[in-house]
C-alpha cells in the first residue's frame, strides 16, 4: 500500500500544475455559476473533464492530447474548458474542494473515467463522451458537438420534427442512454420499437443488433411483445442466436415476469400476499418458475426491509433448492451475499451456522487459494463465537495476500487480526 500511495503522491503535483503548461487553456472559475458566467459572457460552450487522481488514462490525456497544439487551439477558440476532480485526496487545496459539490451531482454522468461532459452557454446539457482519446480522435469529437446539424441537441431536435430514419433513431435512443438522459433515451426507444420492432417478424429480430436493442430497454417490453413470447418459448435458441450465456434468455424473461406481476404489485403494500402473487405467475406460466421468482422476490424485500436474518435464511433455502452456481461468478455472488448481508447483520446462530456451511464449500471448491473468501469465511467463524479457527483462517488469508503483495489486504488482514485476538467486534 505504501509503495502505491507514493506514486500517487509524485503524480499529484503533476495534475495540480500541468494546467499551468498545457496548450489547452482551462477555466478558473471556482464553481459551475461561475462558469455559466463565463460561458454566457464568452457566448462559447462547455466542456467539463471529470477525472481522478488514481486514473492513468486521466493523466496520459491531460500531458499528451490537451497540450497537442492544434487541438488546444480549437479547444481555446470553441470552449469554456473546465477540468473537475471527481476523488478527494489529502492533498486537495481550496480550488478543488470548492468543487466538491458539483462534482457530486456530476457523478451520475461518470461511471468511468475520464468522462467530458458537453452543455450550451446558458447551461443546457449536450451529451457527455469518455474514455481515452488520441488528440486526432478528440477533435472528431470536439468537432461533432459543435455541428449544428449532428450534435447531440440537433439530433433531439430532428426526432421531434420526425426527421430521423432507423439508423439515426436507434443511435440517438443508444447516445441518450449513454448520457444517462432516460426520459429521451427511452422516448426515441418507444418510437424506434413501435416503427422497427413490433412490426417486424421474430426470426428477423433473432440477431445480436436486435438483442441490444431488447436488453437495453428491456423496460419498454412486456408479454404481448411477440419477442418476448418467442425468447420464453425457446430459451436456449435464442440464447445461441443472441451470441450469449446459457440462461441469459431466462434472466430477461425473468426480469419480466417479476416486474410485472410482483414489483408493480408490492410496490407500496406493508406485507404482501406472496401466495396469491405465486398462484398469479402460475396461472399464467408454471409452478417452478412461480416458486422461483416469489423466492427471489421475498430475499429482496427482505433485505430492503432490513429483515436480514430472514433474508438470510430464504437464500440458504434458494441455494439448496437450486444449487448454488459453482462458477468464478457463481461463487463470488454468494460470498459477497455472505459478507455484505450475514457477516455484517445477521446474528441468528443458525443461520451463521448454514453460512459456514457454505463458506466452507466455496473454499474447497477453490483449494483455499482466494484470500478474499477465506476472510470472508474466517469473518463469519469469528462472528459465530469460534475465535481461534477464525485466527487460523484469517491467518491464511494473510499469507496468500502477502505472497501476492497485495498491500492494501495486508494492511486490513493484519488489522482484523489483531482485533481478533483482543476479542473486538470486526462488523462494526
């Protein structure tokens, strides 16, 4: 851990001085008022860089691109430029903090980084874009957010005047789900699908294209939508057609199946009928799935009522009764359950009891090599009153971390080691 947070510390200085050296001139405003100032005065649009301290394409496009001169020409001549620091660090001065609460209402539009944000001068947001970018490649984009005729906004505008054809609709509904603009994103999808998908036949709509329209807004789709019908029919075709995993046919229909007879009709109940919702899905589908999906949905309204310990239990019951997925992906969906959920709330002894159980497969599955699972399972044993197997296990979980120069693991297995051996609580 130390030797990261020593890199980290030699490259601070270079992101807090490199707008002094850049070609690109960026804004000093000291919030977004500011800037739409700025930007209102100027008569020029926005450009926003959310970026981080830790993120290396972050860096590599702030010394390579934004200083390549001809694109911070354009960027000096087109844009307010504004660069936000998303992460806090102990290093932040004033500038940055005074930041920090733009930068929270921006976090949405960034599930990666860098990400750039696009708006008008009076503010309206225009799109947003991410990732690296060499500075051929930004300019293209840069470029495309000015066009008055293929920038995002245009393109909004061309849909409410119906001036789109298929291709252009079904990349604006794609471009406004990018931007995390739903309510648009799944207006142009309503038009896209009434157009281009409810009126085509299901063979045709059996290809990769038409699943990423399907699994995109899936929320748009319900049982009488013919595809619908045909995935639940012929799961395993459609499977190979989508180009997916086994069962990812099952998992969308699921989704509807659930939605539409269990979540549109708890939404605000107290204490739901959970027979009389398992005997509707049957009526209409069958008794398995109807039992697997009402079990799915009392775990869920379990934990969201904070009911952990009965929570808990129904997903014991979910894995004895289906098995549980012995794949990578499969056991670490249940050992995060375990920790997240049981580690951290459940104190009934026979349900910690049933969760060692299962730790204790997952780990032999897997010749006790994960460090993360092992803690897991000692965290557990710890929790469960057996302190000096709890030890030993976390012991383990130490050596291998340490074999792996895991740092950070080994700082925190140390730390919950010494706290086991004095007797203190671990789940606070």
């Amino acid at each position: 851990m130390k030797k990261i947070v020593l890199i980290l510390c030699l490259l601070s200085p270079v992101v807090v001085h490199a707008q002094k050296d850049s070609g690109t001139e960026f804004s000093k405003a000291r919030n977004w008022r500011e800037v739409l100032t700025e930007a209102s005065a100027a008569g020029k649009p926005i450009f926003v860089d959310l970026f981080t301290t830790w993120c290396p394409p972050c860096l590599k496009i702030e010394k390579e691109v934004f200083t390549e001169p001809e694109l911070a020409h354009f960027m000096n001549a087109n844009f307010i430029n504004v660069r936000v620091q998303m992460d806090t660090t102990d290093k932040d001065n004033d500038y940055v903090k005074g930041w920090r609460q733009d930068a929270a209402k921006w976090a949405k539009y960034a599930p990666t980084f860098p990400t750039f944000l696009f708006y008008t001068a009076d503010g309206q947001y225009s799109g947003r874009e991410g990732g690296y970018h060499t500075a051929d490649d930004f300019l293209v984009l840069l470029k495309k957010a000015l066009d008055p005729q293929g920038n995002y906004l245009a393109e909004i505008a061309a849909f409410k005047e119906d001036k789109l054809d298929k291709p252009q609709l079904l990349e604006l509904a794609y471009r406004a789900k990018s931007n995390k603009d739903d309510s648009i994103a799944n207006e142009v999808a309503k038009v896209y699908k009434a157009r281009y998908v409810d009126t085509l036949p299901v063979d045709s709509l059996l290809n990769k294209e038409a699943d990423r329209f399907h699994s995109t807004f899936i929320k748009l789709f319900n049982f009488n939508d013919k595809i619908i019908q045909y995935i639940y029919s012929h799961q395993a075709i459609a499977d190979v057609r989508f180009g997916r995993w086994p069962k990812y046919s099952r998992n969308l229909t699921d989704f509807v199946i659930s939605r539409d007879y269990i979540n549109n009709q708890i939404s605000g109940l107290s204490t739901p009928d959970w027979n009389n919702i398992e005997r509707s899905i049957a009526k209409d589908f069958d008794h398995q799935i109807a039992k697997r999906l009402v079990l799915d949905a009392r775990i869920n309204w379990s934990y969201q009522h904070q009911d952990y310990n009965e929570g808990a239990r129904l997903a014991f019951i979910k894995l004895e009764k289906y098995c549980m997925d012995t794949t990578l992906m499969g056991r670490v969906e249940v050992n995060n359950m375990m920790y997240e959920v049981v580690f951290k709330y459940v104190d009934d002894p026979k349900v910690l009891k049933k969760a060692l159980y299962f730790m204790k497969q997952i780990n032999e599955m897997e010749n006790n090599t994960s460090h993360g699972h092992l803690d897991t399972y000692a965290s557990i044993l710890y929790k469960a009153g057996d302190r000096d197997r709890a030890i030993s296990i976390e012991n383990k979980a130490l050596k291998i971390a340490m074999q792996k120069n895991d740092h950070k693991n080994i700082k925190f297995y140390s730390d919950i080691i010494s706290r086991m051996e004095k007797g203190l609580p671990i789940w606070k």
